[in-house]
C-alpha cells in the first residue's frame, strides 16, 4: 500500500473517533431548562423524577394542618467566609469556601452555598412572600438539608448589603470583596416547619430535608427591587404532599 493510502486511511479513522466523541459529548451535556418550561421539565428522561416523584418541593404550608411535634432544634456553627457570587442563568448563588456548620436532624451537615427564589417558592395559607432565601447543606454520606429563609419587604438587610449591591446581571461569577457570616442573616428563633421533600430545580432529587423557618427576615424594596431585575420570576409552583405531615418544632 502506498504511504499517501495509508496516511489517508489513518486520517479517516482519526476523523471518525472525533465524530464519536464529540457525539458523546454533546450526547452527555446537561439538558437546558427554563422557568418558563416549568410544567415539561418531568418529560425529559433525566429529569423525571420531576413528574414521577411523590415527594417533591416545594409545597404549600397549611398551619392548620401541621403537627406539632418535638423536632430537634436548629443549631448552627456558621463562620465567616471568603464567598463567590454567581449568576447561572437560573438565579444568584453564593458560594461559601468554609461557612461552618449547622446540627440538623440529629446530624451534622456543612453549609454549602445559598441562593435566592422570587416570589418565595414556599406558601404558608397559600400565599407566597415576595422572595426566600435557601441555605443548602450537605453531611458526610452526601445527603442534603435546606434551610428556608422566607423574605418580606421591611429595612435594608446590612448583612447581604455587599451582595445585592453586586448581583451580577449576566451569567459569570466573581469574588465578593467581603467575607460573610450567615449567621448575620438568621432571625432571632429559629423554630421551623420541617418535612421530606426535593431539590425544587431539576433533576428534582428526592431525599432532602426541608427547615422552612417561620419567622422571616427583611429585605428592603430596593433590595428587592435589584434581584427582580435580573429574575423576574424564578419560583417553582408548590407540589403535592401525596400524604406528608409537615411538622413543627417547639
């Protein structure tokens, strides 16, 4: 065989092991979601559990129907930390690099980055507050807790003024100048509806415990006002308990 048939046959092979992978790639990359596309999300293949799963988040709060019961306590050991803010096309997210810890469930799990919805994505009578703030935390074996923040419109919040006066309004990320506390953020009692629920964006994984705190915390309008901007709506509607008992901490 002829050196010039030879380097075409490898040059072929070559070109198609490319197709292949970038095949795979494109096959393997996260499928797009919207807000507005709320309803289909459960049609993807990878987002089923959207459609399928019988206890998804986020849900409407009925206080007449909520059991009174001797959940433990929320105990938190937050810290300050350095943070990154991050736009993802789907709402504000801060990232912590070490913002401490907090006791849920009898167990220890470590605060990992917390994000904003509005209006809030949580109901109490139906009704929703203008935004909620979720702290998402992770333990040892990778299982996850958030903490609901619900959010009305009252004074400036000094402990996220640096972050919404840097809300980025086109996807990227950056280092906030300052470190943050989360602690700063929390209201004075911490008692809180708690249930088993899911991740509220997709793939809607189950095995979440939720803490929606009762007393919420304040933004001001303005404060309000900036997010809206960027995210006019980012709010998944409530789900069906499909049976659940929401509890309530003393």
């Amino acid at each position: 065989m002829k050196d010039s048939s030879m380097k075409r046959i490898i040059f072929l092979f070559l070109a198609s092991l490319s197709l292949v992978n970038t095949s795979f790639a494109e096959d393997n990359k996260p499928h797009h979601w919207t807000y507005g596309e709320v309803k289909e999300w459960g049609e993807v293949p990878e987002f089923e559990t959207c459609k399928l799963g019988k206890e998804q988040s986020p849900i409407n709060i009925i206080k007449k129907d909520v059991k009174k019961s001797d959940l433990p306590a929320i105990e938190t050991n937050y810290e300050s930390s350095k943070a990154e803010i991050v736009n993802n096309g789907h709402t504000i997210q801060i990232n912590l690099a070490a913002g401490g810890s907090a006791q849920l469930r009898n167990d220890e799990y470590k605060l990992v980055q917390f994000h904003f919805h509005t209006p809030s994505e949580e109901k109490i009578n139906g009704k929703n507050y203008p935004m909620v703030a979720h702290l998402v935390h992770k333990n040892a074996d990778g299982h996850l807790a958030v903490i609901a923040l619900l959010i009305k419109e009252g004074k400036e919040n000094a402990a996220l003024k640096n972050v919404f006066a840097n809300l980025p309004a086109e996807e990227g990320k950056s280092d906030l100048a300052n470190e943050i506390n989360v602690t700063d953020l929390l209201p004075a009692s911490l008692k809180y509806y708690g249930f088993n629920g899911s991740l509220t964006t997709p793939p809607c994984s189950e095995g979440v415990a939720w803490h929606v705190v009762e007393k919420p915390i304040e933004l001001s309008k303005a404060q309000i006002s900036a997010f809206k901007k960027i995210f006019k709506s980012n709010a998944r509607p409530v789900q069906p308990l499909n049976g659940r008992v929401i509890e309530e901490s003393n």
